[in-house]
C-alpha cells in the first residue's frame, strides 16, 4: 500500500514537498492529540474521575512535546535544505 503521495509505506520523501507534507500531516496529529485532551480533562473534571483528567493533561502535554520537536526538525530541515542551495549555488 502507497502513502496519498504515491510513496511506497515505510520509505520517507525527502523532497521539500514531501517535508512539507509530513509537517502538516505531524501538525494535525498532534493539535488532535492536544484537543483530546483537552476533552478528557474537561470530562474528567466534571465526572470527578481524576484519572480521566490527569490522562488528559497528559495527552495535551505529549502534543504539545512532540509539536515542539516536529517544528524543530522542520526548522533543521529548512536550514539544512537552505545550506545545501547556497552551497550548489541556487
């Protein structure tokens, strides 16, 4: 089975498009994430079911972790594409 850009599964497109696309598919999962959380936090509170919160501050806590560290690797994939043009002389 292919991934929606023709890419066979498993294999990582490093073209800029595919970077980007990643990006944006890596963004929505973890804003999902931190929604989620939002809501079992939110039911939690209103159940009194304290392990349902503390799950969920954990969900939006682990979204917000790994949308720091997908930001800083596009960022690093940027700089290191920006390296590369001005170095072949793009």
């Amino acid at each position: 089975m292919d991934r929606p850009d023709g890419a066979p599964l498993g294999r990582k497109d490093h073209s800029p498009e595919g970077e980007v696309a990643m990006g944006v598919f890596d963004q929505a999962k973890d804003k999902a994430e931190q929604l989620i959380g939002e809501a079992k936090e939110k039911v939690g509170r209103m159940t009194g079911n304290e392990d349902l919160e503390a799950a969920g501050k954990r969900d939006q806590v682990s979204g917000e972790v790994k949308e720091t560290g997908h930001d800083l690797r596009d960022k690093a994939a940027g700089a290191a594409h920006d390296a590369k043009d001005k170095l072949s002389g793009r």
